[in-house]
C-alpha cells in the first residue's frame, strides 16, 4: 500500500513539474515590440529637412547639441565664449 502510495505521488510531482515548464516556456515566448530608435525617447523635430533650426535656446529641447551650441554662442555656459 505504500509503495502504491509513493509511486502515485511521485508520478504527480512529476505531471506537475513537467506542466510547469511548459507553463514557464509559454510565458517567456511572447516578443515585445522595442522603441524604433533606442538612442532617443522622443522624436527630434529640429533640424527641418532644410536645415533650419530656432536660434532661440528657450525652443530648443533642453540638454540636446544644438540647445548647447547655442547657449555657448550666448555665452551663457560656464567657460563659454567672451
């Protein structure tokens, strides 16, 4: 009767490890969809398809290069130019 016993429980023990890793398997298949462009959250709107660009760094995206250039150019930058 033990043996009995013992060898249903192992037999279930091994239906529910098995069923789990295939649980486990189905979850992790699922493919996520990335950014299209990983080096920028937000889509850049300067410079136009002409080159133009406002020379005004209030409208320019705080922190990028052209807002940079142009607060140097103001001298508004620590070191900028005199």
């Amino acid at each position: 009767m033990k043996a009995l016993l013992f060898g249903l429980t192992a037999a279930a023990l091994i239906a529910a490890g098995v069923g789990a890793g295939n649980a486990a398997h189905k979850r992790h298949a699922k493919r996520y969809v990335g950014h299209p462009d990983p080096y920028s959250a937000v889509p850049q709107k300067y410079p136009t398809e002409y080159g133009w660009y406002p020379h005004d760094p209030e409208q320019l995206a705080f922190g990028s290069r052209l807002w940079w250039d142009e607060m140097e150019r103001e001298g508004r930058t620590r070191g900028g130019r005199n």
